[in-house]
C-alpha cells in the first residue's frame, strides 16, 4: 500500500512543474526565475539520473524519470523565454 500510494507521489510531484512552465509562458518572461538556481537545480537532477535510472526501486526510477523530463521542461521554458535585453 505505501508504495502504491509513493509511487502516485513520484508521478504527481514533477506535475508541480507544469504551472511554472504555464506562468512563463503567459507573461512571456522568465526575468523572475533565477538562471543560477534553474539551470543549478536541472544539472544536479541530471547528474542524479543515472543512479535513478539503474534503480531496483520503481518509485525512485519513476521519479528520475518523470523529474528529468519535467525539468527539463522548465530549464528550457527559461532560457528560451529570458529577455536578455531586459537584463542589461
């Protein structure tokens, strides 16, 4: 049972992602977003994902997995979304 419901979690958890994403997007800025600490946060979850990868425990690998993409996600929306001229 616990691990069902870890498993709910670890798929769940990286969705939180999905608003950030949305909020850049709309204001189409990223000028509010840390660069250091999105690009910081994408490196160490990369860096993390083969340990997660090579996992016998399905909730740590679904995690990895769901956490990379979803990051990923949102290290792209903010470079991609970062006025560079704004920024002088």
């Amino acid at each position: 049972m616990f691990e069902k419901i870890a498993l709910v979690t670890a798929v769940i958890l990286p969705l939180f992602n999905i608003p950030l994403i949305v909020r850049i997007v709309q204001r189409k800025s990223s000028n509010d977003i840390s660069l250091s600490w999105a690009l910081g946060v994408w490196i160490c979850i990369l860096l993390m994902a083969p340990s997660g990868f090579q996992s016998e425990d399905i909730v740590w690998r679904t995690f990895n997995f769901m956490n990379v993409a979803l990051f990923s996600c949102v290290a792209i929306t903010v470079l991609k979304y970062r006025n560079w001229k704004e920024r002088g």
